[in-house]
C-alpha cells in the first residue's frame, strides 16, 4: 500500500482525490453509492450568500468527450447550508471545503466570514463560475480584481484559502501569481471553459443560457497544460482538475504539477470515478515502488 | 430511496415500433427496489453523459425490468444496437415514482409517444385502469396490446391513421363525461401535459405527470434537469431526476 495522503496548506488529506464543485452537490446523494471517507476532500456546491435560483433549463448539452453546463450557481445560500446540509457532513471523515461565489466583494467577505465559525475545514473561492454575469469570472480574469478580491477575502477568513482559477483568460499564470501575492494559500484549476452548442434544426443554442462551461476528458489536455505552467509561477499547492476520468489521467495531473486532484463531470459516466483513481493510483504506485504519492508531484521531465 | 450502479445483461430484445426497442434486463437488485415511474440511467458506448429511459414494467419475481426507447439520438442508436447477452451500464432505480392508490381504485393512465411506456407498471397497479394512448401515426403504436392484457385502452393518432383521430386530451375529455377518476397520471410532452392539467382541474380531479429534462449526474446532485415548480405560494427550481420524474400536475409551471 502506497501512502496517498497529502497535505495541502496545512489541511491533511487521506488521499490526493477531491470531488469537483458543483458535481457532487452535499455529498448526500453519492454517500447512497459509497461512504464519503473514501475521498480525500469533497468541494461543496458553490455556495452565495442568498438564496439563488440559477438559470432555466436545458442546463446541460453533451459535447464530443464531455459536456456543457449552464446551471447558474443555484444554491440555497450560505445560512441554509450552515443549518441544514454541514451538521450532517460534519462527520463524514472527509476533508469539507466550502466553494463560496457572490455578486460583490462584500458578498464573498460575508460568506467567507460565515463559514469562518463553522466546522468547514478549507474555503475554495469561486472567481472562476462562467454561468452568471456577475457570479465571480470577472473578478478571475484580471490580476487587479483577482487580486483585491483575494486581500478583501483573505483578511476576514480564517480557513486556508483556495482560489479557483479561470481557464478564461489570456495568461493564467499572471492571475495565478496575483491571488498568490494578495494571500491565497492554494490555488485549484481549472474551472470550465466557456463554450457553446446548436441545434442546427432549431437554430437554437441547447442550452437556455446559450452558452455554458464545458468539462469533462475534451478539456483534459488543456488542464495539464495549465497546471503544468501554473506550478512553474506559484509557490503555493496547486489542486489540478479538468477532464480527469481514470487514474491513469490523475497521475498525469500530478506529474503537471498537482498536489491533489478533483474530479468532476466524470461522475456522471461513472459514480465511482473517484474510488477507482484512489485503487489504480494505489496499484500503479506499488507497481513503481513509489511508496508516497507527493513523490510523482510536478514529476514530468520536459523536452 | 436508493440506488445502485451496475452492469445488468440483455435476456430479451424486441423492436416493437420503426426505432423503438424493447429491452428485458436481468437486474434483480434494482427490480426489487423499483416503483412505477421510476427511471433508469444508462450509459451509451462512446457518449459521456448517461441517458434516462423510464421503467416500463418490473417484474420482481423475475428480477428484471423491462425498458421501451426510441432512438432519438446517436447515443440511443448505440443503445440500439445492444443485443441479448450484451451488458447495460445502469444507475437505478432513480427519481421517485407515481403515488398509487388501492387498486380497486378507479385510475385513467394516459401516455404520449415515448411516454408511453412507464404508464404501463402503473396500469397494472390497478385493478380496471383505464390507458389512454396517443402517438403520431399507426407506424409510432406501441404496447397497445400490453395495456389491453390488465385494462381498458384507447388510442389516438395525430394523423387519424389509427385509432381516433387528434390527441389524448380528445379521449380523456370524452371520458370524463361519463365516469370521475380517483387519479390520472400523464407522461409524454409538454404541450400535452399541459392541456391535460387544464382539464384534470376542470374536472377536480387528482393529476400525476411524469417530466422529461435534459439530465446529468440522475440523482440530485449537479443540478442540471431544473423545472419550475410553485408549492405553497413558493416558486422554486425543482430538478426532475430527485424530486421528479413525478410532479403533482398542480405544482409543475408549464
């Protein structure tokens, strides 16, 4: 057994494997499948400081390797989930991180500062969320406001703080080094990219939304490539996800450059993505004679 | 409710209609937990997102659960193209099915097209349930006979090529001249769900609907299949994978 535990800014983890925000909503409807404890994190529905609806349906179109989402962030606001969704997640054995996303700094500073008193283990920021037009990519695709959002935040949080990046943007490593620099003490990417599919017979966009983030295997090489040159620019843990589907592309991930890995649309091929990277990861790494996962971390040899 | 995810092997395949298959699956598990109006989610060969088909009978004794579907996609034509001994990727049973009443209880089953056949385990729930079929042409009918084995039924066509010609809400308005269901229950599109809660609330009469929506993880978590509903005054995004596929007709915001 090869050790898989990991520790990303001062959070132990019992192995590298996280489930993506937005994929895995509270936890509750996968803990039907398997217990919990088996992942080393779960990243929790991205959360706002109210109530929000999100977007109308269709919410999801399928692409050649992956998919599109449009689902808007809708969620049942940071008071609900502190009352109704974490005393039950709270015991899961299970590193909990709350994804927290708003409309202004001033929201995020509250919902950093509610989840600040509560039993969540690590807070991700969402600056990154495609789907609503003011719910957080703006402030991730520039250094000024990734940054000052990242200070505001980082001074009224006092969980360790993770910043989910935008593959949106022309330089990732640019707003990578800013939230770094204003205090971010992990960063996670990458979160969907924007795209679009239409209905040739309708002329209509599938989504209701026209538009949505796509995820899944397609963006994979885009995520490796992305972690790869963020790892170059940042001291800090870098959580890598996009398109991960087996173990094979975990390992992948973490020679880019991960310290640990989400994983997201996946789940929807296959519930048990999760559990069957963490085994394969496993096995793979006593079938190298690696015996601590951290080994492979940031591992490619570049021609 | 709960679920599981397997591989479940094809005992019996029929075409029973131009691109609609009917697929008999050794899933004792699932088959024990199934209600009427639950649904399956199955993995397609080479597609990444798994596609919900409604249950369309369950035989517990058996332990199998028969699936009716059209090809409406290239996903579905891979579905198609499985044969008797091929295995089905399914997460099932998933969403929470029609409510029945006792079975002495007078029910109107009413189908459209492809919703058609989740209607049918809940016909048979019944003692003398009356089914009412709509599709858009002779070549579309399907399970006419099946319905026959357990009830009353009555078909119509868009196009008038078989049975009555015009739609479901045709017939059931001609039946509720005579007789006063205790409950209906409805699957097929929208449009037609949405005539058939006018009349059902017309007539004061209690009506269950069955929705379709484009659909990710099946279970409740992504949040993608979204429908408004309005419960209590309250407006609300409901998703139709965990508090559907089965609405109250009153609640559901055409």
């Amino acid at each position: 057994m090869a050790d898989l535990s990991v520790n990303i800014a001062g959070v132990p983890f019992k192995n590298p494997i996280i489930t993506a925000s937005g994929c895995f909503g509270f936890g509750k409807e996968y803990e039907k499948l398997y217990p919990l404890s088996k992942l080393g994190g779960i990243s929790l529905k991205g959360t706002t400081l109210e109530e929000r609806a999100g977007n109308p349906a269709p919410r999801i179109a399928e692409t050649p390797a992956g998919m599109l989402n449009s689902v808007g962030l809708q969620n049942p606001g940071i008071d609900h989930f502190l009352k109704y969704d974490l005393p039950y997640l709270k015991d899961k054995d299970t590193v909990l991180i709350a994804n927290i996303a708003g409309h202004s700094v001033e929201d995020y500073c509250e919902v950093a500062e509610k989840v600040s008193d509560s039993d969540i283990d690590m807070v991700e920021l969402n600056i990154s969320c495609p789907n609503v037009k003011s719910g957080g990519l703006a402030f991730g695709v520039s250094c000024q406001s990734a940054g000052s959002i990242v200070k505001a935040v980082r001074s009224r949080c006092k969980k360790p703080l993770i910043v989910k990046l935008s593959p949106n943007v022309t330089d990732i490593t640019e707003i990578a080094r800013a939230v770094e620099a204003e205090g971010a003490d992990s960063v996670s990417l990458i979160n969907t990219l924007l795209g679009m599919r239409i209905d040739i017979q309708t002329r209509r966009p599938v989504l209701k939304n026209n538009v949505g983030g796509l995820s899944g295997p397609a963006v994979f090489p885009v995520a490796v490539r992305m972690v790869w040159q963020v790892k170059q620019a940042v001291g800090i843990p870098v959580i890598g996800m996009g398109g991960i589907a087996t173990w094979k592309d975990a390992v992948e991930m973490m020679m880019a450059g991960a310290d640990a890995i989400q994983i997201g649309a996946a789940l929807f091929s296959d519930a048990y993505t999760p559990l069957k990277v963490a085994e394969g990861m496993n096995a793979w790494l006593d079938e190298q004679g690696i015996r601590h996962v951290s080994e492979i971390v940031g591992q490619v040899k570049p021609w | 409710m709960s679920y599981q995810q397997g591989l479940y092997p094809i005992i019996e395949k029929t075409a029973i209609a131009k691109n609609t298959y009917s697929f008999t699956i050794l899933a004792q598990e699932i088959a024990e937990m199934a209600k009427p109006g639950q649904f399956v989610h199955v993995k397609c060969k080479g597609y990444f997102l798994r596609r919900p088909i409604s249950i369309c009978e369950i035989d517990r004794k058996k332990g199998t659960l028969r699936i009716v579907f059209e090809i409406r996609g290239e996903g579905t034509e891979a579905l198609s193209h499985l044969n008797v001994g091929d295995v089905v990727d399914m997460l099932a049973p998933l969403g929470n099915g029609f409510d029945i009443l006792e079975p002495d209880k007078k029910a109107v089953v009413i189908g459209g097209g492809i919703g058609v056949p989740p209607m049918l385990e809940v016909a048979k729930q019944y003692q003398n349930p009356m089914a009412i079929l709509g599709f858009r042409s002779a070549s579309a009918v399907i399970l006419e006979q099946d319905f026959k084995q357990y009830g009353r039924a009555a078909v119509s066509t868009d196009d008038g090529s078989y049975g009555r010609r015009g739609f479901v809400s045709d017939i059931l308005n001609d039946y509720l001249k005579e007789e006063t269901p205790d409950i209906i229950y409805a699957c097929g599109p929208a449009p037609m769900l949405k005539v058939l809660k006018q009349i059902a609330k017309e007539h004061g009469v209690r009506l269950q609907v069955s929705l379709e929506e484009r659909m990710g993880c099946g279970i409740g978590a992504c949040l993608v299949c979204a429908c408004r509903t309005k419960k209590d005054g309250k407006e609300s995004m409901s998703h139709v994978c965990k508090d559907g596929p089965v609405f109250e007709a009153e609640e559901v915001q055409f």
